[in-house]
C-alpha cells in the first residue's frame, strides 16, 4: 500500500477538518485530532488516524454528540464528577487532568470520574502529562462488550484499559498501558482496514472458535491477558470505571466502531497522588532508583520508553499514512 507523509500540523488539520465537517465543534475537533495524532506518532495506530472515520460517522449522527461540552462538579476538594455529556472522551479527560493538578498537590490524593462518555483512546497520555507535573497518577476505563468471563462465551467486559505514569528524576516518566485483552481491540481494527489476518491468539469468534479474521474477531470475543487473571482484572475495572461512576456497563454500551445505536455511555476514572506529600521530597528520587536498577541492565527498558522513540522521530519526519485512509478522512 502507498502512504502519504504527514507533518503533525498537516495530521491534525486533516482530522480536525474532517470532524468539523461532520458536526463536531472547532474547540472538540481540534482536542480529538491532537489525541488521534499523538497516537498514530507513538505508533498506537489502533488508536490513532484509523479511527477518524468512525468518529466522523458517529459524529453526523449523533451517536456522539461533537458539540458536548462536559460540565465538572466539585464533590469535594479532592474528588470531581464530570458529565461527558455523551461527547468525545478527550475533552472531559482534559477537564479531569486539569482538575487533579490542581487539587492532588493540596490535597496529597484525588480523583475524577467520568461518565456519559466516549473512546478514551490512548490511556497512558493523561496519566503522562499528570506525571510530567510531578504526579503519580491512574486511568481506569471501561469499553464496550468484547471479553467473556474466564470460562463463559458471552461477552461482559470490555477490553478495559489501565494506565499508570510515574515521574522520574530528569528523565521521562514511567507509563504503563495496557488493555486486558491480549491485545488492543483497536489492533484488530487496523488489521481489518488493512485487509490483514491477525495472530492466532487474539480473538475468539462468535461461535467461540479461535480466527486470524479480523471480520470474525470483531464480531466475536477477544482472549484476555493472562487467562482468568486477565478476566478478573477486567472485573476489577469495569467496577472502578463503570460501577463507581455510574457509567454504562460494557455490556449496555454499543460499540466505539460503527454509528449504529445511541451513545456507547462508558466511563473513565482518574486517580493522582502527589508522590512529595506521601512519601517526603526525596521520594521521586526514590522513584529513580529502581528505575536505574532496571535500565543498568544490558537489554532491560522502562515501560513507555519505545513511544518516545517513535515520538521524536515523527516530530522529525512527519507521520506516514496509508494514502487510501489520508483519502478516506479528506473526503468525509
């Protein structure tokens, strides 16, 4: 396949036009296309470009409403509840940041849920820039239906992803991300646009067999990450992101991927500590030193370290995209 090479601003320009021109607000489309970009440079392209046409369609719709703005309550000082308003996730998660870096430094500890929501996208970037400020922090998020409890076949959780970021002394935080399916979903949806097979391993069919159709994975369930402890983990989750914050369930939300049904309605749950008001000021040099014990190893990295990698290099040379999907979002 052909790619067209991209700047960040072309990327973004590209997909925040196309957004517009489906009934999103200048301000969410501009927030949408940073988040989208962002992803497709650290090369999480389940998550990145591939997903502007469907954010388009379920933006004219309205199965997404892209002119939602979401609206904060302050419960107390130290925990927020804010209304997505069935709009794009990324600007409640915006809202959400800017709420625990203000209020885990006075508070030691806070949090933000999140409902009526959306695709969270890529979860370790909120819990990077909280960790960039100095923060500990967590992302707890539930999506739509695609893993059966260890031993059913009925799909009750999603692929429920967890973020975590920790900072570092002069160096990049840690992140941690990851979904409790084996892998992403997002992966399997990029296979499909690409008219690729996936790994056997990742997805199961609707009747329960194991595929390499990424047609009949989406249509079916994904396998979980470390088989029942994968499943109890998306348990875990899907109380913490849905239960807590009275978001939808999995198994109530209609899917990210398509602009059929109302709003998927899923939810997000956001936690900062403030590491110097726990542990002292010399904790984050703590911090450092377990992260030096593994990167004195010959071959051992953090998590998150290859992202930056892929970072610098888009920012140096733009972004490479299959030129039919740079057509697809153009045309929208």
């Amino acid at each position: 396949m052909t790619g067209t090479t991209l700047t960040i601003a072309e990327a973004e320009h590209l997909v925040a036009s196309a957004l517009e021109r489906c009934d999103t607000s200048p301000a969410n489309a501009a927030i949408v296309a940073r988040a989208l970009v962002a992803a497709e440079a650290d090369g999480l392209k389940g998550h990145g470009l591939s997903r502007a046409p469907s954010y388009a369609a379920q933006a004219r719709i309205g199965k997404v409403d892209g002119h939602a703005e979401p609206d904060l309550e302050r419960v107390t000082r130290a925990l927020a509840r804010i209304d997505a308003r069935h709009g794009f996730a990324y600007p409640a998660i915006d809202m959400a940041a800017a709420f625990l870096a203000e209020a885990a430094p006075a508070m030691g500890i806070a949090s933000a849920a999140i409902r009526r929501s959306h695709h969270c996208g890529v979860a370790g970037h909120p819990v990077e820039r909280l960790a960039e400020a100095g923060l500990v922090a967590m992302l707890f998020a539930n999506t739509p239906a695609a893993m059966a409890p260890w031993g059913g076949r009925i799909a009750v959780f999603g692929t429920n992803p967890i973020a975590f970021a920790c900072p570092l002394p002069d160096q990049p935080p840690i992140v941690v991300d990851l979904s409790l399916s084996k892998v992403a979903r997002g992966n399997i949806l990029a296979a499909r646009q690409k008219g690729e097979a996936i790994p056997e391993g990742w997805a199961l069919d609707a009747r329960g067999d194991p595929t390499t159709d990424p047609e009949a994975a989406l249509a079916g369930t994904m396998l979980p990450l470390a088989d029942a402890k994968g499943t109890a983990l998306a348990l875990m989750v899907e109380l913490l992101a849905a239960g807590l914050t009275g978001a939808n369930y999995a198994a109530d939300a209609t899917s990210f991927l398509d602009d059929r049904g109302g709003p998927p309605g899923t939810g997000q749950l956001l936690i900062a500590f403030d590491p110097r008001l726990m542990g002292g000021p010399a904790t984050i040099a703590h911090f450092g030193r377990l992260a030096a014990r593994i990167t004195g190893q010959r071959g051992a990295r953090l998590p998150g370290a290859r992202r930056l990698g892929l970072r610098e290099a888009a920012l140096r040379e733009g972004l490479t995209i299959q030129s039919a999907l740079v057509a697809e979002i153009a045309n929208l």
